[in-house]
C-alpha cells in the first residue's frame, strides 16, 4: 500500500511541476487532502510527504486527516493537519 501512497504523492508533484493547472486555470493550485484510514498511515505520510515535496523542490499544500476521525466529527477545520 505504501508504494500506491508514495506514487501518488510524487505524481501530484509532478502534475504541479509540469504547471498544467496553473497554465489552463485561474485560481490557485487545490490543496491536496488526505484522509488516512490509521495513525501507522498518517505518520507515514507526515514524513514522506515534506521529504517528497524538498527533494522534488515544489510548493504544494497537503492536509492529513484520519478516517476515524472524520467519520465522528465531520469534516472540520481542525479535523486537518497541514504538513
């Protein structure tokens, strides 16, 4: 699973690279959020995703969120963390 994660980590970095939505849209690129169905996960990815982001030198916003969580309260402010 963690492969499937990482590659969709990288693949959003790219697109953002590539500046295909900056160069057909108006707004900004979307802040991406991911919601993660265990703690083991979200640690992960609160790991990864800053590594990923210095080393493909790119400045995307990631939002971490456990399905638990979301699933009790909703989707909230402060049900996200920014990494």
């Amino acid at each position: 699973m963690e492969r499937n994660i990482r590659s969709c980590i990288v693949s959003y970095c790219k697109y953002f690279k590539g500046k295909y939505w900056q160069d057909h849209y108006n707004f900004p690129f979307p802040k991406i959020l991911l919601i993660c169905s265990n703690d083991q996960t979200k640690e992960f990815l609160s790991r990864f995703v800053p590594k990923t982001l210095e080393k493909e030198e790119v400045d995307v916003g990631f939002f971490l969120a456990l399905k638990s969580d979301i699933q009790e309260r909703g989707i909230q402010i402060d049900t996200w963390e920014a990494i």
